[in-house]
C-alpha cells in the first residue's frame, strides 16, 4: 500500500503533525505551496485569511513532484482558517479529482476547528474516509501531538490490514 501525507502548513503546526504521521507510518510527504501565501502575521493573518477562506479563494499552487493519484492511502491535514480549511486544501482539492482512496483527515487550530473536518469530508465525498482528528496548538505541547499523532495513523493502518 502506498501511503502519502498531504498537508499546507502555514505556522508550522501542521507540517509538524503531517512530518511526525509520514515517519511513523513511513509515508511519502507533499507539502501544498501557493504561489502566492498569506504574509500578515498577529491578529492580521486571521483577518487575511479568513478573507480567502469566505471569498472562496484557490490560490495557485507550486507544482508537485509527485502524483497522488497514485497512492492507495492519503492522510490530507490543514489549519483551521475562519473555522474552515486552509484555501490550498480548496485548490488542491479542484486540481486534483480524488475519488475511490481511503483517506484520513486531521486539523490544527488553537482551540475551536469550527466544521474544518465536516467540509473537507464535503469535498471528498467520493471517497472512503478512514478517520479525523484534531490538534490544539501541537507545537506548544509537542510531546503529547506527537504520541496523539503516531498512535493514530499506526491505528488507522492496523484496521486497513485487519480489512484487506
């Protein structure tokens, strides 16, 4: 089974949780750049942000060096922007038509993810989704994300074995 690790990472929380999944579960990783990022930081990027987010915005992404189409297992992670997923999610999730993969999703916010998850289920319909979470600031409590994390995608793979 081919496993990759989809995720945009604005601070670095993400990354963080989609780098600590892709090592236990031994998963290629893609990182979705925008051509064009949000560069406010403080109360700004929120309100910049959350712009994109209502407006419905799909930024232009940097090119991928490889193709999920090929993956049986995708683990697709985001921020939480205006209780949303990240705009990059949205230009990856037009750009590339996921449909048949087993897919598990996760978020990171500072403590409400709002319908984050439910809409990134809306978007992916035409797939199997395996399993969501959820992670409140992990870089500040890096140990207790890392465990959460890991044990998690080890779980998801364990049931996907036991089905298959």
């Amino acid at each position: 089974m081919k496993k990759l690790v989809v995720f945009y990472s604005f601070e670095g929380n993400t990354r963080f949780i989609a780098e600590n999944i892709a090592q236990e579960i031994d998963a290629d990783l893609l990182e979705l750049r925008p051509k064009k990022d949000v560069k406010s930081k403080g109360f700004m990027k929120y309100f910049w942000g959350g712009r994109q987010v209502v407006m419905k915005a799909t930024p232009k992404l940097e090119s991928f060096d490889v193709n999920p189409q090929d993956y049986d297992i995708l683990f697709i992670g985001t921020p939480v922007w205006a209780f949303s997923y990240a705009p990059a999610l949205k230009s990856f999730f037009e750009k590339i038509h996921l449909a048949d993969k087993k897919i598990a999703i996760f978020c990171c916010c500072q403590g409400i993810k709002g319908r984050a998850l439910e809409k990134m289920k809306e978007s992916l319909k035409k797939n199997e989704i395996i399993g969501q979470i959820d992670f409140i600031d992990p870089l500040k409590i890096k140990q207790a994300s890392v465990l959460k994390a890991r044990e998690w995608a080890k779980k998801l793979l364990k049931i996907l074995w036991r089905i298959e």
